[in-house]
C-alpha cells in the first residue's frame, strides 16, 4: 500500500513540475491583445502549444518512462509485466526524443523565419 501510495506522489509530482516552471517563465507571454489578424491569431496559439500542451505532454512522457522503470525492475520474475515495462520504456523515450527534436526544429524555424516563439525555460532565481 505504501509503495502505491508513493508512486502516485511520484507520478503526480512529475506530471505537475513542468506546469509550475512554465507559469514561471512564460507568464504574460501569450497576449491575446494582437487578435484581430491570422498573423496574432497563429503567434498566440503557437504560443499557447509550445508554452502549455508541449510540456504536459512532456510530463506524460517522463511519467511512462519512470513507470517503465519501476514495472521492469519490481518484477524481475513476472516476464510479462517485464515486457510492459520495456514497452513504456521504449516509449517514453521514443516521445522525449520526438518532443525534445520538435523543440528544436522550432528553434530553428523560428530563427530563419524570423518568428517569436516561445520555448520554455528555467529562470536563474538566485540573482534576485
């Protein structure tokens, strides 16, 4: 029961995080007062993807990974739920790689186009 109970907390930490570093950092960046052309309407929902969606989507693929972990060393006798775990494993880092390279093909758009975008990132707090 502990272990379960453990694991939520773990899961639910993990799946919080990247929503608490993204208010941090990109509060007051998706204005929605330049609304009125298709160019504000694009900058602001590209701005709410990347500033919202991409990191849950993060989170839910650092979750399936750790839970990956935990089923494939928990159950070193049960070969089935082994397998599981390799599957989330696999998984979760085939979609960390995929969200982590759209990161970038991002950036890299970004920059030869020209166009704001906004990839989250952690503020040094300590020069305060």
């Amino acid at each position: 029961m502990k272990k379960k109970v453990l694991l939520n907390v773990l899961v639910g930490l993990v799946l919080i995080t990247p929503f608490i570093a993204s208010a941090a950092t990109t509060a007051g960046v998706c204005d929605a007062a330049n609304m009125e052309s298709v160019d504000g309407i694009i900058n602001w929902a590209t701005c709410v993807l990347m500033s919202t969606v991409i990191p849950f989507l993060f989170a839910i693929a650092t979750a399936a990974f750790i839970w990956g972990v935990i089923q494939f060393y928990l159950n070193p006798t049960n070969e089935e739920k082994r397998k599981k775990g390799k599957g989330f494993i696999v998984g979760g880092l085939i979609a960390l790689f995929v969200i982590t390279s759209m990161w970038g093909i991002t950036r890299i758009f970004s920059g030869t186009f020209g166009v704001d975008t906004v990839i989250p990132t952690i503020e040094d707090i300590s020069t305060n």
